[in-house]
C-alpha cells in the first residue's frame, strides 16, 4: 500500500505519517526532510534553500524524483508537499489548518516568536505555491487530487490518526 500524506508546514504531516507508518507497518518517506538535510549539507537555511528552489527546478526535481523511485520499489507512507499530487497512491490525504494555528505549532515547535513563525510560514507558503505553479502547473490549493482533506484544526493528533487510519484501512485487500 502507498499513502501519500501531504499539507502545508505545520498541519501535522510528520506526526501522522510518523504514526501511520507505526501502526500500518509501512517505511515513512519524508522529502521535507530531505529537503532540509541538502539544505543543510548546503550550509544555508529552508529559507535560503526555498529562495534557490525558486530560481530552478533542479532541487525540486532531485526530492520528486528520489520519491518516485522509492514509491516504485516498495509500499509506504509518502510525506510530502506534492507527493498527492505526484505519486499513485491507494490513499491520498491531505492535513489543512488554518495560517494562525500552524504559525502557533510552528512557534512552539522551533521557539520562535509567533508573529515570525506566522510571517515565515506565509512567505515560504507563498514561494513554494510559485515554484509549484511554475515548474509543474499545479495549483496547491486544488484538492481535487486527495481521496481525503482532514482540517486538524478540528481535530486532536489521535483523532486526525483515527479518521485516517479508518480510510487507509477501507482500502487495503482483505
């Protein structure tokens, strides 16, 4: 089985792909990460490396193409922002939340004042729905893509776990 998990930062992707991976006994794919480990091997922060990305397609490219390949040799949980929109999946979810309760995740997560987790997170929501729009004309906000689009602004981790989990079930082969 390959679900993909996608949203914007700080929707909760990594803890319910985390968790599903856990529970499904499925390998967790994380192109966020791997976005964040070339940036750091590049010495530079998510900012600077989004500004980059933004200039050409060449890192966006490397992290798609590094997920398509691992999609193809095994089942798994795909987290990622384009992942719904990138891979064949069994089950497509997408997390949403609204802008003041991921920038107050975010805050808490990285100790970062709210107002700058709040700014960043618009600013880099903003150049990477360019990037996407440009290099691959796709529209982020389309959900047409996703089997399912669970808000977890309304609800808790397990909760969010609990609705997806159910889906990812209804899917599999008895």
């Amino acid at each position: 089985m390959i679900i993909t998990v996608s949203g914007s930062p700080g929707t909760g992707t990594t803890t319910l792909a985390r968790a599903l991976s856990v529970q499904l006994g499925l390998p967790w794919v994380n192109s966020g990460e791997l976005f964040r480990k070339i940036a750091s091997e590049k010495n530079i922060s998510v900012k600077e490396m989004n500004r980059m990305a933004e200039k050409g397609p060449e890192i966006d490219y490397l992290i798609d193409d590094a997920q398509r390949s691992l999609a193809k040799e095994r089942q798994g949980v795909f987290e990622g922002r384009l992942s719904g929109h990138l891979l064949d999946a069994d089950l497509k979810v997408l997390l949403k939340s609204d802008l003041r309760t991921r920038a107050e995740r975010i805050s808490k997560r990285e100790s970062k004042l709210l107002e700058d987790a709040c700014q960043e997170t618009r600013l880099r929501e903003e150049s990477e729905a360019r990037r996407y729009k440009k290099y691959y004309n796709i529209d982020i906000n389309d959900l047409n893509v996703y089997d399912l689009v669970v808000d977890t602004g309304r609800f808790n981790e397990s909760g969010t776990l609990a609705i997806v989990l159910a889906a990812a079930r209804s899917r599999q082969c008895p």
